[in-house]
C-alpha cells in the first residue's frame, strides 16, 4: 500500500522536459518518469543498470543510461531530477549536503527536485537495515531544513501513511 502511493503521486507530478533519475538502480520508477519527459537514468552500478532497462524495453520505453557516482558534479542543467533514496543512501551529514549542492547544479533555475526517502518513525533510530542496505531516515522537518539550507525554495514534504517521505522542491 506504501509502495501505491508512492507510485500514485509520482505518476501524477507535474515534471517534463529533460528528466535525470539519479541513482536509480534497477528502475522502479523509470518507467513512469520515461512517459513524462527525455529520462536519463544514471547508477554507479552496472548490473542495476541492466536491469532498469529491461524493465523499460518490457514496456517498450526508452531513456539514456549511464553509469555515474551520484555525486559527480554534472556536464549541463535538466528541467527535473528525481531521485529515491539519494540522501539516505549517504552515511554523513556532510555528504547529504554535498549531494544536495550537486542536485541542485544539475537543475535549471526554477527546476524541480522530487524525492522519496525513508520516513523516520517511533522507536527506529536515525539508520535502518532495508532490503537494499543501510538507510538513513529522515523526519519532515529535517528534510525541509536541509532543503532549505542547500537553496531550494517552494519545499513541499508529505508523509505516507508510515514508511515514507515524498516531496519536491525547487531550485531558486
């Protein structure tokens, strides 16, 4: 059911022209976000690659992927940049604000960023065990702070029923 509204409000986010999924590993949402503009999908792994595009070609969609350190500063500015996981992948608060200046080069002025993250919730700590690894969690307000700080404007953070933060911000 969490996955479903995730899925439901991705699928009805207002974002087009060129799109960069950062860090996309296997492409579950590829498929949506390759309807919606010029996707470029990019992942340090190759083997999440290969996936995310056989995921794509079942559904006769096509993107650009490339393999790519998520943050490697970027080679031009995209009208949207989608990226799940991306901050709660990292292990410091340093690099959450490294990669969030990073996103923030890739967009034009004005572009937006969506994200889907790890919902902090009662009696988990900061850092959870997930099927893909360690993931850091974050609450609304954190989100929104560090948002904030890295230069984004027009914050808009919401949570699901319990296991995730969904939400967009703009570069100024």
């Amino acid at each position: 059911m969490e996955l479903d509204a995730v899925t439901g409000w991705l699928d009805g986010l207002e974002i087009g022209g060129t799109i960069v999924e950062l860090d996309a590993g296997t492409g579950w949402w590829s498929t949506l976000l390759a309807e919606k503009g010029e996707l470029w999908i990019y992942d340090a792994d190759d083997a999440a690659l290969e996936l995310a595009r056989r995921r794509l070609v079942s559904h006769g969609l096509m993107a650009h992927l490339h393999q790519r350190d998520a943050l490697a500063a970027p080679e031009r500015q995209v009208d949207g940049l989608v990226g799940a996981y991306l901050l709660g992948r990292l292990e410091s608060a340093a690099q959450v604000s490294q990669q969030l200046a990073t996103v923030h080069d890739w967009l034009k002025p004005g572009a937006r960023y969506a994200f889907v993250e790890a919902a902090a919730r009662d009696g988990e700590g900061p850092i959870i065990d997930g099927p893909g690894g360690t993931i850091r969690t974050f609450s609304s307000d954190e989100i929104e702070a560090t948002l904030a700080t890295a230069g984004f404007t027009s914050i808009d953070v919401r949570t699901t029923a319990a296991a995730f933060l969904i939400g967009t911000a703009r570069r100024a």
